[in-house]
C-alpha cells in the first residue's frame, strides 16, 4: 500500500529517556518526532548529536515544542520572551526542526488584545523567518484568553506574515466543543502542524482532562476523522502527529505503546484519507472456537453443560468439544486455567491476516503437523492468540482433529454469545483498539462498575451482525493482596434460547452452578415485581436477571475453573445488547465466597 501521508509521534508520548523513545519510535515505523523540550533538557546528547542520532534511525525533526507564554501586557517581559526565543532558534538550528510549537499563554499578564497579540506574534516571526524557522502558534484548551482554534487563526491571520501559522491539535479543538468544520476555511499553507489525541468523554477540569486521560486514536470518544477530514480538505499536508500525555502510557514499555500509536494513525487514516486505506477487514460471521487451558476441573464441567468431546487434535494435548454452534477446545500442555486463544470465521482468512500486518499486529509463530490446516494468527495485546478461520473451506481446521464418535446431549447451547476478557491494566486501551482496529469490530457498550475489590472498567466491542462480541474489562487499580479475587478473570457466554430449562439440565448433570445470596432476589422483587414463582426459579438456579429499556439479560454462571476462568450461561430477550455488567460485583462476590470454601476445605 502506498501512503500519501506522514506518521510523527511526539516524545512526550513514551516512556523512558530520550534515546529510548527515538529508537521506540523509529522501530514502530514512524516518520518523524517531535522533541518534547523537557526530554532534550533531561539528555546527556547535545541537540546536534540528537540531530544525527535521528537522522540514522530514518526519523526527521519535525517540531520542537512548546514554546509558553509568548505574549504578555508588560513590554520588559516580552522583550525577554523574544530574548528567550532566540537561544530557542539556536537550539532548533542544531536539532535540524524548522518549526517552534507556541502556545497561547496561561499567564496573568497575556494579552486580550487581538491586535496586540497579532503584533507580538508577528515581532517573534519576523525573527523566526530571518533563520529560516517558522512558528506554529496553538490555541490552549484552558489559555486565558486564546482558547479556541478560530480566535489562534484570527490572531495569526491579523499578524500576517509568511512565517507564522497554526498548529492545530484535537484535544484542544474537541474538548471545548468546537466545530471542526470550519477548519476547512483556513488556508492550508497557513496551517503549519496537526497535533492528534483522543480521550474518553469526562466532566473534569480540562487541564487535567489533558494532562491525565488523552488516549491514542480509535482508543476513546472523540470523532477523529471528523476532526481530520475538514484539515485535510482546507489543503493540510504535514505529518500526522500524536501528542498524548497519558500515566499509564508514560509508564509503559515505550517499544509497545509506540506499536500501538502507529497502529492507530494507520487506523485514522484509513477512516479518513481515501489514498490510505490499508487490506480490507473482511466481515466476521462468528465464534468459530475458543480454547482454554485448563486441568482436569474443566471436562466434567464441559459434560455436565451437555458439551461431548468430538475431537483428539492429531499431535497436540487438545480437545475439541462441542454442542451446536459453540466449540471449545481443553488444551491440556500444562498451562495455567485462561482463555488461551479466540478463532473468528472470517471470509477471507488470508486477507484478515494481511489487515493484522499492515496494522503492526504480531504474527503467531506455529508448529503443525503433515496435513494440518495452516491458520493465519496473530497475538493480541494480553498475549491471546486471534485464529482466522473458515470452517468448511479447505484449510478447515476441524480436520486436524481425531473424531472419537462422540455426540453431545446438548442443555440447549446454540453458540458462542461472547467472550469476556480482563485486561492487563497497561494494555485496556491498547486491546480495544487492537480489536476494533485488526477485526473491524466496533464499539458495543461500555461503563464502569463498583466491584467487591475497586472500580471496573468495562467496554465491549463486537461487529455489526453481533455474531462476535468481545467484553473487555480492567480494574483501574489492584493494590495489595488481602481478598484480590479471582485475578483478571476470563469467561465464555454461551447462548441459549431458555436459560431456566438449561440450568434445571445442568444441575442435575452436577454442573457446578454459582449460588447467588438470598438478599440479591429480595432486592430483585422489590425493584421489578417479578412473579413470586419466578423469583423462587431464579434463586433455586442462581439467575441473575437484568433490565435495560430494551430487553432482559439472564445469565447463570459456574464457579471459577481452576483459578480464573468460568462459564455462563445467557439468554437475551428483546433488544438487549448489552452484557450482564449491572450484576457483575454481585457474581464477583458470589465467586469469592466460593473460592474461600474451597480453600478452607483444603486446608
């Protein structure tokens, strides 16, 4: 694929000492940085070693920033703001950036004046230009009296000289409402860089909004290529940029985050620029398998849920079992109990597979036998394998199992509803734009909620169809070791069309159903008048039941299976899209109770 475009990250969005961020960044494929000033100050190499040390890793200086607090009513601190510039200059001559980030002031004493300002403005690009350097003015979200993109252009529009545009940055723009839109009128040589951040959507101070939250794109709320289609259509033709000043991102292996950064350039892009449109995500038609590693406590409970074992993998400690449409293959190497591996149905394998490429996805090295399909797979960012299938093709991969003559009793399990995943909490965001990104899924729902052991983030994505539905969740933090639950637990949905028939089948096969505290259907009565009967079902099965304005969700859940993962059983009735998270801190402590018992019995 040929791009028309030019990928930059700025320095301040990685961890680690300036060296580290220029090799993370050019080994993820970037064009260019921008040299966040505190990283230089912070530096053992002088700004032309930098220079050199850039220029053989293939990456261009493209913006040294920021520039604070230019402008100002008193004359005496202006004149040491331009004094100030100038040893600035000195410094981008050296670093080999033709370009200074300056922002709209914070200080008591910026100035009101659109005039005033423009004259300021012009005084320090008259120096600019004189060396050949430019100045890229941006309007802060929270500057005190520039605070919006059009009043930074009327001021560079005022001021009127060659060396002086905008830079234009997302946060800023969207983050006080504005309306892109009217970017398009600008003139495009006037618009000298193009900063990008996105963020969830938050009611708090915007400065710490900023300082704290911003994401990479694809991986909030934002509307991104609303916000880069009017710049490109008014004649932008610099890089595509990110500034994003992020905790978790400042503390992450910057190797990593700069993969995921320029995945999700990559990702924007395609939703914006017709000319940089990577492979195609060909459509997902639903779970074709998910594998588990587990020990002996899984197959009996598989049994019991009505699954049969169908399956011997020819040269590998795996099984397959099935009922309807769902699969799950027990792997038994030895591993820990988790979601070891998750397969779509795609309609073009090899096509889903060269997508993943392009979007820097690691391919799965693996080992197969004579006559054994060859699955294209990639690693997601919690270290799940993602199988790109077509069963019944020729490369169909329930060929590589032995069948045993086997065949399910069946409890009335139809298909896979979803597979809920927790989420290391350094790679939550990278994981949802991993998945929205590499499989075309979108976004589904998302929340938070209030479980036994902290707050739960929760977002799930799935595609359009929802025959692939991925719930994602993360603890924002897990300090200390006192009653940590089940850590970053996994479970399948399974789908079926009568959640009470299914549990009454399943208990009686000795499937180990999660019992659910007598308080939970007292309050459930309260809240929904459900019939008294009903309620008795519910509490003898263990159902949880949730409402939402379009349909009801009813689920029943095993205990955890060798330390993490679980099973449930769901119904959906109406329109309900979402995925059981109101009851989950009740499901959460029910577990816990659970697991304490077993330790007390053993001990």
């Amino acid at each position: 694929m040929s791009r028309e475009f030019r990928t930059g990250i700025a320095t301040v969005c990685l961890s680690g000492a300036l060296e580290d961020k220029l090799a993370a960044a050019a080994a993820a494929g970037f064009d260019g940085v921008e040299i966040f000033e505190p990283d230089l100050v912070a530096s053992p190499l002088p700004p032309a070693q930098v220079r050199l040390r850039c220029a053989d890793l293939g990456l261009s200086v493209d913006l040294y920033q920021p520039f604070r607090d230019l402008d100002s009513t008193a004359p005496d601190r202006f004149a040491a703001s331009l004094r100030r510039a100038e040893r600035k200059f000195d410094v981008m001559e050296e670093l080999g950036a033709d370009t200074v980030l300056v922002c709209s002031s914070v200080a008591d004493d910026a100035v009101e004046d659109l005039d005033l300002l423009a004259e300021q403005l012009r005084a320090l690009a008259e120096r600019a230009g004189e060396r050949g350097l430019r100045i890229a003015y941006e309007a802060l979200a929270w500057g005190r009296h520039v605070n919006t993109y059009d009043r930074s252009w009327e001021a560079v529009r005022r001021a009127d000289h060659p060396a002086l545009g905008l830079c234009l940055d997302s946060f800023h723009v969207l983050s006080r409402g504005s309306d892109p839109a009217g970017i398009a009128g600008i003139p495009g040589e006037k618009l000298f860089f193009l900063q990008l951040a996105d963020a969830p959507h938050l009611s708090m101070d915007v400065l710490q909004w900023s300082r704290h939250h911003r994401l990479f794109p694809g991986q909030g709320a934002f509307d991104l290529p609303g916000f880069l289609a009017p710049v490109l259509a008014a004649g932008y033709s610099g890089p595509l940029s990110l500034e994003v000043f992020n905790d978790v991102f400042r503390q992450a292996d910057p190797a990593r985050a700069a993969v995921d950064a320029h995945r999700s350039l990559l990702a924007l892009a395609e939703a914006t620029v017709s000319a940089a449109a990577g492979p195609p995500a060909p459509a997902v038609r639903g779970h074709a398998f998910v594998e588990l590693s587990a020990d002996d406590t899984l197959s009996p409970v598989l049994a019991a849920l009505g699954f049969a074992r169908t399956g011997q993998h020819r040269t590998k400690p795996v099984e397959r079992w099935e009922q309807g449409g769902a699969r799950i293959l027990v792997n038994r190497s030895g591993s820990p109990a988790a979601v070891g591996a998750l397969a779509v149905e795609s309609a073009d394998p090899s096509a889903a597979a060269r997508r993943a490429t392009w979007l820097d996805a690691a391919r799965l090295p693996r080992e197969r036998g004579p006559a054994e399909a060859d699955l294209a797979a990639v690693t997601a960012p919690d270290g799940t394998a993602v199988f790109f299938c077509r069963t019944g093709s020729e490369e169909d991969w329930t060929g590589d199992f032995v069948p045993t003559g086997e065949t399910a009793q069946g409890i009335g399990v139809t298909a896979i509803d979803h597979i809920g995943l927790a989420q290391p909490f350094d790679h939550f965001d990278e994981a949802v734009l991993f998945y929205r990104s590499v499989l075309g899924l979108e976004p589904a729902a998302r929340g938070e909620f209030a479980a036994p052991f902290g707050l739960v983030r929760s977002r799930a994505v799935a595609d359009p169809g929802r025959r692939v539905r991925l719930a994602l969740t993360v603890s924002l933090l897990r300090r200390g070791e006192w009653a940590p639950g089940v850590s970053e637990p996994q479970y399948v949905a399974l789908a079926v069309d009568d959640v009470l028939d299914a549990a009454r089948a399943a208990r009686a096969a000795g499937a180990p159903l999660l019992a659910i505290p007598d308080n939970y259907y007292a309050d459930l009565e309260a809240r929904l008048a459900l019939p008294a009967e009903r309620i008795a079902e519910y509490r003898e099965l263990g159902v949880l039941h949730e409402e939402s304005p379009d349909g009801t969700y009813l689920q029943v859940c095993t205990e955890v299976l060798g330390g993490r993962v679980f099973l449930a059983l769901v119904q959906r009735l109406g329109e309900y899209d979402g995925y059981g998270w109101a009851d989950a801190p009740v499901r959460m402590a029910a577990h816990r109770r659970r697991r304490l018992v077993r330790e007390r019995a053993h001990a």
